[in-house]
C-alpha cells in the first residue's frame, strides 16, 4: 500500500474512533506511546490512556462532530484544517472551536500531535466541508 493509502486507512478508521466511539479501534490507530502537543501541554500517553480520554469527552459531548476543511498526507505526516462540534448539555446551545492539527506517523500509527486550537464560539468561516475526513476538499 503506498504511504498515502496508508495514511488514508488510518484517518479513515481514526474518523470512526471520533464520530461512532469505536475505541476498539484505537490500537490499529495509536502508538503504545502517542505524544501530544495540546492545550494541557506536551505529554505522553498509552493508547490506553488516550482512550479513555476520548470516551469521557464522548460522554461529554456525545454529538462531538469533527468537521474538516482541507488536509494534506505527505510521508509520513498530515494536517486537519477543522472546527469541532457539539451541543453543551446544559444550554443546548451548539459549541464550537476551530483548530489545526498536524501529525507524526510511525509504523502506519499516530505517534505525534500538535493541536492549536481558537477560543470557544470560533469556527472557520471561509470553508466547506468535506465529506469525510480523507475524502477531496470541495
């Protein structure tokens, strides 16, 4: 398979951890040890670990929607142009933030993250989505 098809199983099984809690995914798609450069600072977590983090936002948020602009795979790296979704349990009120994010792949696994992400309420304006998250931007 060529690196990019690689990369394009990968975000598609990862796009199915986020959007249908297929933890059971997780495996196939992260590290043993995934290091994550975000917001609570740059760690390292097990795969284990990191799923259970998903499951409590999940529990949070559970219409999460990760909707994406643009990416690029290249090698062994990509990127997500994206504003995440959901509706706030208390108000009901549809949340919102905008980010980038950039991988390091290893072994056709996450490895690494960087996450920037906009204050709450941003999302970006400009854009279309796409259809999912490896399919062409529109």
């Amino acid at each position: 398979m060529s690196g990019d098809a690689v990369l394009h199983d990968l975000f598609d099984r990862w796009e199915r951890v986020w959007h249908e809690g297929r933890f059971d995914l997780v495996p196939e798609c992260v590290a043993p040890h995934y290091v994550r450069h975000d917001e609570a600072g740059d760690r390292t977590v097990t795969r284990e670990a990191y799923a259970d983090e998903l499951a409590r936002l999940r529990q949070e948020r559970p219409d999460v929607r990760i909707v994406v602009y643009d990416h690029s795979f290249g090698g062994n790296r990509a990127w997500y142009r994206f504003t995440m979704k959901w509706t706030d349990r208390t108000s009901g009120e549809t949340r919102t933030r905008a980010g980038l994010q950039a991988y390091r792949i290893d072994g056709g696994k996450l490895a690494e993250t960087w996450v920037i992400l906009q204050p709450l309420g941003s999302a970006w304006s400009d854009a279309v989505a796409q259809v999912t998250w490896t399919s062409s931007p529109p």
